[in-house]
C-alpha cells in the first residue's frame, strides 16, 4: 500500500503544466489563434484590405482582444468548471483550491504569448507599412504612445480576459453566466468606445476602450482624435485589475489564508485605483485632433 | 490505520443530519447501511474532510481532518473517497480524467502517475477503455471509473458512497473481490445488504442521524434469531411479508403463522427488524 505520496515537486507546477496543456487543446483557442493569424497576415500583406486606409496597425487590437481576450474568458470559464467538477468527483484531495486556480491563472500563458506574437507582427507592420499622418501619431505624442495603446488592447485582455473567465466561474459557476458576461461585456465595451464624448474622461475606468481613431461622428469632421489620459498608467491600471481579478478568485477557497488575502485584495483596489487617477490626470490633458482629415474622408 | 469520529455532529439548520456520534474504525470492511436520509452521505462527507462537521472531532491515522490544514492535509493523502453522485468533467478521457485527479492527489512524478493510472484502470476493468472519452462510456464503466480514482495510490482509508450502484452482478462481485483483498481500511455505504453480508467485517446501521447498531454480521443476524418465518400464511404483525419464488410467505417479525418455520435470517430480514423499532425522526 503506497498510502500517502509525498509530492516530490511543488504541485502547482505540475498542476500548470496540466491546464496549459487543457488551455492547448481547447478547440474554441485554435479558433480565435487561427482567425487572429488569417487577420494578421491579411492586414500585413494588403494593408488597403483589412483597415480601409491608412491606419497600418494602430486600429488591429480588436483581433486579438475578441480572438484571444472574450474566446479566452470562455475558455478559462470552461477549464475552472472542469477542474472543479474533477475535484468534486475525487471530494477530498491534498491539492486546495486555491493551487487549482493559481494553475487555471497560469495557464493564461498560452493566450499571452500568443498575443505577444500578434503584437510583434502588428508592430513590424507598423513599420513596414507605417501609418498615414492623418491617422496616429500626430502631433502631442509619437509612436511609443500607439505602441503602448496597442499593446494595452491587444495584449493585455489576452491576460484579462480568461483571467475574467476564472474569477466568474470561481464564484458565479451556473452555466448561463459565461455567455451572459461575454454579452454584457461586449455590450459595454461598444458604449464605452469614447463614440461619446462626455465619456471621454472617464471611459478608461473600463478595460477596453479605445485611445484614438476616427471618433468623426463625434469632432463632425472626419478628423482623427486622440482621447485623454495615459496609455502607460492605463497598462498598470489594467494588470492592477487582472491581480485583483485574480485574488478575487483565489478568495473563493474556504480553507485559505483569507485574512492575508484581504489584504492583498486591498492592496490591490489601492493600486488600481490610483492607476486610474493617475491615467485620467496625466498623459495627454485633453482631446487632441489630428489637423490632417482622416483617410476615409 | 484508524480513523475516529469523536462526538461528531452535523446541523444544517435547524436539521440535524447527524446526531453527536463517537465511532472508531480499524482495519477491515465495515458496511453503512440505514434507510435514506438517516445521515450516511453526511458521516461520509465529514470523514473524508469534504465537509466539515458541527461539532466534534474527526481523525485520519492520527491527522485531525477537523485540525489544521497541514493535518488536514496530511489526512486528505491517506482518503480515497467515492462520492455518492459523481459529475464527471467533460471532455476528457478515462485515463486524461484519472490522471488530473492523481495529480491532485500529489503525484507528481509522470511515469510513476501514469502507471498508477493504469494500474487502477486496470484493477476495476477498464484498462482497454482508457482512451475513451468519459461521455462515451457507459454507466457502470463511468461508475467503475469513479471507483477507480478513489483506489489511486492505494489509500489507507477508503470511503465508498454506494459504490455498486449501476454495477451488474459479475462487476459487484468482481469489486467484491477487489475490496476483500485490501489491506487497510473500507467504509462502504450501501442499500446492498447482500453486499454488507458478503463482505463486511462489521456493520454500522445509521437511523435518523444516530447509530442504532454496531457490530459484526454474526451479531446483526443474531438480532434476528427465530424472528423469521416462513409458511402458507404471512405472520400477523410481520414487519414485512413477501411471497418467494417457491410460493411460501417469507415474514419478517411479528407472530408465527400456523404451521409456519423458522428460518435463517438474512441481513436484510435483521436490518428490517431493527428499523421497525428504530424511532422517528427527520433527518436530512
């Protein structure tokens, strides 16, 4: 009788290994990569084809944010029930929760760098087929700007996004939920596009809002416009959420060390919160317009 | 290997699902048998650290389950635990399915999981469906396959929540064979009570969250000793009267029938008689 195993390594390494390979074999993730990589390419051969003119790669993030970032809060939500189910089938193992959903989290490896890859693609075709200066850069700030812009919507809700998915399957596990929180997350993300201009300010409070483009309905010139506030503190803000997201989700387990981790939840909302402030109040102070009219006018 | 449940109780509410009770269990087979919803699952549950109890204290050789989450821990390593329903994730294979679990488990080292894997698959007789997606096997391949993740790494205590449930009787007597064989402990819950009586060391009935007996088959047949008639005419006052299939009435307690006989108890017929004086009470 081998009666108790005695883990030779941390399990949590193991058990990461484990749901990287679930998140490999999701059919849903070969998807959203095999679309994202037809888009890409589309975009970097015929760059006319995919943008309308003139943008390169500065307008692309939606690819990799809905491809990678809403595919992957479907999948994760999808992993966490699986591995919930599992446990509950076993009912009592060594391995707490809480190392099954730092796992979960680690396995947002796969959707990262797959959107690190975008990111690398979006930005050689930046500078093979560099932007129209009707459309950004202009003016108040230069390229590290839109790189910081395109790196916050295409990269960061690869992270996001199934991170999302964890903590609501962590704690709203019904099934109905997760097509449910991509609709209403869909349906804020349009509203919170900076269409409206009241929403300027403070459209950054949600994680997915766009930083310039041709918001002409708006200006009523066809202009390009850059919105206020601070990509960079944006990106902080932004991965404060995903580490909250994240404790949120560890939280859940009943046997953690749930006093430390309010603290760090706390440290966290801290952190978060003055990142926004922080990127409403500073990078570009107001709206700036691109004094060129925009390619599709 | 012992596993103790000292003054253990569990509420739910205001429903008490399990009375305060005290057991002790050494190696061997014991068998659980009581009606549904005298508090089973709930002792089950709380012994395998799924769930925690109201008041008292449970231990896994020598591990508090109830204690600290290293002693929980170290309990949880010595358990394997067959839940009463199992949700089997989707997607994933047997072998993919056991080898999660084993993971969780904390077996780390690859090779050595994947051949615990085998082994187990191969112990209750789905070595060949291994690659099998868990959806397309059948239902009492899925039930063996919960079984199986219970018997990874050969734990000291196995808790089985009616584990033949769905089992043909060449699969029950084939886990029969596979439980007898064992080396420490086995608490297995059943409705089965041919089950407790072919198997089971000793037998523990549980009725309305308390236990009403404790002690070996031999002594629960005793209960049952010349209460058992067999005849023309059913025993008035019989807890329970079936016509066989040789066309005598079978009854269980109450007073012989005229030209009636005694005969031998089953577990079943002791079992029946011990509920009939067993009290009222509502439990979850």
């Amino acid at each position: 009788m081998t009666a108790s195993v005695t883990p030779t390594e941390p399990m949590l390494g193991v058990l990461a290994r484990q749901e990287i390979r679930h998140y490999l074999t999701a059919k849903l993730y070969w998807l959203g990569a095999a679309l994202l990589a037809v888009v890409t390419v589309i975009g970097f051969v015929d760059p006319t084809a995919a943008s309308g003119g003139g943008e390169s790669s500065t307008m692309s993030m939606i690819g990799p944010a809905a491809l990678l970032g809403v595919l992957g809060l479907i999948i994760m939500a999808g992993l966490t029930r699986r591995s919930d189910r599992a446990a509950a089938a076993a009912g009592s193992v060594a391995v707490p929760e809480r190392t099954r959903t730092a796992a979960l989290a680690a396995s947002v490896v796969v959707p990262l760098l797959t959107a690190l890859v975008w990111y690398a693609a979006a930005l050689v075709d930046y500078q093979v087929n560099p932007p129209s200066p009707s459309t950004v850069p202009f003016g108040p700030f230069g390229a590290g700007h839109v790189f910081a812009v395109m790196f916050a919507l295409g990269v960061v809700p690869a992270l996001g996004g199934p991170l999302l998915g964890l903590l609501i399957a962590r704690w709203l596990p019904g099934r109905g939920v997760t097509p449910l929180a991509v609709v209403l997350v869909v349906l804020v993300t349009i509203l919170m596009q900076g269409n409206f201009q009241s929403t300027w300010r403070w459209r950054v409070i949600w994680p997915w809002t766009y930083w310039y483009g041709p918001l002409g309905w708006n200006s009523g010139t066809g202009h390009w416009v850059a919105l206020p506030g601070s990509p960079l503190l944006w990106i902080v803000y932004l991965l404060a959420l995903c580490g909250l997201g994240l404790l949120v989700a560890v939280y859940h387990d009943p046997e953690s060390n749930r006093a430390r981790l309010r603290l760090l939840i706390a440290a966290a909302t801290v952190a978060a919160v003055l990142a926004l402030v922080l990127t409403m109040v500073l990078g570009l102070p107001d709206a700036a317009f691109n004094p060129l009219a925009g390619p599709n006018v | 290997m012992t596993a103790t449940l000292t003054d253990v109780s569990k509420q739910y509410g205001r429903t008490v699902a399990l009375h305060p009770t005290t057991l002790r269990l050494d190696e061997g087979v014991v068998g659980l048998l009581g009606p549904n919803g005298a508090g089973k699952t709930t002792m089950l549950r709380v012994l395998s650290s799924a769930l925690a109890p109201s008041t008292g204290t449970v231990t896994v050789a020598g591990h508090a389950v109830t204690g600290s989450h290293a002693e929980r821990t170290e309990a949880r390593r010595r358990i394997g635990y067959l839940p009463q329903e199992v949700v089997f994730p989707r997607g994933m294979t047997a072998f993919g399915f056991l080898d999660y679990i084993a993971v969780l488990k904390e077996w780390a080292d690859t090779a050595r999981r994947h051949d615990e894997v085998r082994r187990v698959l191969g112990l209750v007789g789905l070595g060949e469906r291994a690659t099998v997606k868990v959806k397309a096997l059948s239902g009492g391949q899925r039930r063996r396959l919960a079984i199986a993740q219970a018997l990874l790494g050969d734990p000291a205590l196995l808790i089985l929540d009616e584990p033949t449930t769905g089992l043909d009787p060449e699969q029950r007597a084939s886990l029969r064979g596979l439980l007898s064989g064992r080396p420490g402990t086995v608490l297995i819950s059943t409705h089965q009570t041919e089950d407790v009586s072919a198997l089971c060391d000793r037998v523990v009935v549980l009725d309305a969250g308390r236990v009403r007996f404790d002690g070996t088959v031999p002594e629960l047949l005793a209960t049952a000793a010349g209460r058992v008639h067999q005849g023309a005419a059913p025993s008035p006052g019989a807890v329970q009267t079936w016509r066989t299939g040789t066309g005598l009435i079978r009854s269980v307690g109450g007073r012989p029938a005229a030209g009636s006989s005694t005969v031998e108890p089953t577990v079943e017929d002791a079992y029946l008689l011990l509920r009939s004086t067993a009290p009222e009470g509502a439990v979850a």
